[in-house]
C-alpha cells in the first residue's frame, strides 16, 4: 500500500487572483463624493505647481526639493493615505455587506423574512 500525502492550498494560493479581483471590483471609493474629488483635485493642482513632487512620488530617483515641494509632498502623502482610508472603508463597509447576506443565505439572523 503506498502512502499519499496530503497536497494543501492556502485561500490565497487557491484563490489569490478572485480574491484580488474581488477586492478591486469593492474597493473603489465613491469618485463622485465631495470628499475624494477635493483629494485628488488637491493631489492633482499640487503635481501641476511642483513636477518634482510628482516625480518623487512616481519614481526612484532621487530628487533635490525646495521647503515649498517638501511641504507640498506632505500634503500629497498625506491625500494619499485619507484615500487609502476611504478605499479600506468601502471594502470594510462590503464586506458587513457580504457577511449579512450570507447570515441570510444560512438563515442565521433572527427575526428574518423567510
């Protein structure tokens, strides 16, 4: 008799590239809110003033800034992060989404409409 071994696949070995896809398709921010348009506006006026600043955030290069472009990379670093906090809340606020309805599917929830 021969001995097999057991072949295991994490979820993400097994589903890395749905998973990801998943994420992409949920973790889009809501583009028309007032919010992430006066983000990116900002982000955008900012590489418009300071190339260099677009540069340091686009390449790998190194770049020689003025206090003006360093305060204006902070200020871009720091749009960047609040919309990645957007992004991160939308896939959060899907996934309580998913979890509901899937509590649903299994008819977990009390007081459920059968």
């Amino acid at each position: 008799m021969k001995k097999t071994e057991l072949e295991f696949q994490d979820f993400f070995e097994q589903y890395g590239s749905e998973f990801t896809e998943y994420l992409s398709s949920i973790g889009a921010p809501d583009t028309s809110s007032i919010q992430y348009q006066k983000l990116v506006d900002e982000v955008n006026e900012i590489y418009e003033k300071y190339p260099n600043v677009k540069a340091v955030m686009d390449g790998n290069e190194p770049r020689s800034l003025t206090v003006e472009e360093c305060e204006a990379l902070l200020t871009v670093a720091d749009n960047r992060d609040t919309l990645w906090g957007l992004e991160t809340e939308a896939i959060y606020f899907q996934g309580c989404a998913d979890s509901i309805g899937y509590m649903r599917k299994l008819k977990m929830l009390i007081g459920q409409p059968d």
